[in-house]
C-alpha cells in the first residue's frame, strides 16, 4: 500500500489531481461562506493540493494573504506554478505559519492522519489567531457509506473512517468553541460533504 503522499503525487503525474476543483467546489464554497468574508481576514489551505483553493480565496476583495501548505512537492512545484502566493511542502504535523491567521480551510485531508486530533490540536494551538476559525471538509467518514471501500480502490495506507461525533469530540477536546456539524451538496445513496467548523474563542 502507498502513503497518502505518495497517491497524491501521482495524482500529479496523471493529471487526476485536475479533478479536484470540480469536484468540491459546490460544498467548499459553503465552506467559505461559514466565514465572513465581509472584513478582511487572511487565510491558509491546509493540505493545499495543487493550489486551486488558495487561488480562489486570494482574488477575493477583503483577503490580505492565502497561504497554501502540503506534503506533495510536486503538489506544491504546480501551485507555484500557477499562482504567486504563499506555498510550503511540509508535514502539516511540524510546519507552523510565521503569523497566526483569521481562518483554516481544508478540504479532503484531515482523514489521511492514523491521528487527525492531533493535527486538529496542532492547528488551534500554532495557526489561528484568538477569534479565528478552522473549517474542515471531508467525505470519507463513517455515515458516508458509499464512501467505505475507498481505502482498499486507492490501496493508501493511511484512511481513517471515524464517525461525525468523534470528529466533533476532536474539535471540542483541542478547545474549539461553538463546534458545527454540516452535511453538504448530499445525493441519493451519498450523505454529502462532512463540514465540522470551531472557533477559537
């Protein structure tokens, strides 16, 4: 089995990683509007792919700064490639941001952690400033039925399927306020994208 690094650059090679915009912008931009983009904030991607994120949030009026991060070089080389914001490849478990920021996104990530509490943790503790927020997307999770062979179809070894509950208890437990559980843009057999948001009070 690959590590989710490794999938992830490949995604690169094959071009699959184009995919992603398309594919979650519909529940990202409820994401976005969690937040009030009304005052000027600034921002970061956790586990920013090939970019388009960070992309999206620079161009629009109040964002002062988009900071990207992941752990795929080759993710990162395309997001430099095509935008000219901030982009670092490091493991999100060490890297810390040289400011505290108004709002984490992320999208797609978090469940590639055999330990996301951790991350979570990591987050409330080093990159969000008093006030702020973390906004989590996922769609593999334990409601999400349809969601459940993904881990053997993309042969990763790290894919961990935890219920909404514990995902909240993880926001609660690093000392996230006013925790919120969504479940966007869902389809027939298909319980939507999992959004937890915290604040950092």
């Amino acid at each position: 089995m690959r590590s989710p690094i490794e999938v992830f650059s490949n995604w690169v090679d094959t071009g699959k990683d184009e995919g992603m915009e398309k594919n979650h912008f519909k529940p990202v931009i409820k994401m976005i509007d969690l937040f009030d983009t009304d005052k000027e904030f600034t921002c970061i991607d956790a586990g920013c792919g090939n970019g388009w994120l960070v992309k999206y949030l620079s161009k629009m009026k109040n964002c002062k700064k988009a900071i990207g991060v992941d752990g795929s070089s080759k993710m990162i080389a395309k997001a430099k490639k095509h935008s000219d914001n901030e982009f670092y490849c490091s493991d999100l478990l060490e890297w810390k941001p040289k400011n505290k920021v108004d709002v984490v996104f992320s999208m797609e990530v978090f469940y590639y952690f055999k330990k996301p509490e951790i991350l979570i943790q990591h987050i409330y503790d080093n990159w969000i400033k008093n006030d702020g927020k973390l906004i989590m997307g996922i769609d593999h999770y334990y409601e999400n039925e349809e969601c459940h062979e993904w881990k053997k179809q993309i042969n990763v070894d790290t894919m961990e399927l935890i219920k909404i509950k514990e995902w909240k208890n993880f926001f609660k437990k690093s000392g996230f306020k006013n925790v919120k559980e969504y479940q966007f843009c869902p389809e027939k057999n298909w319980k939507g994208t999992l959004v937890i948001e915290g604040s950092k009070i």
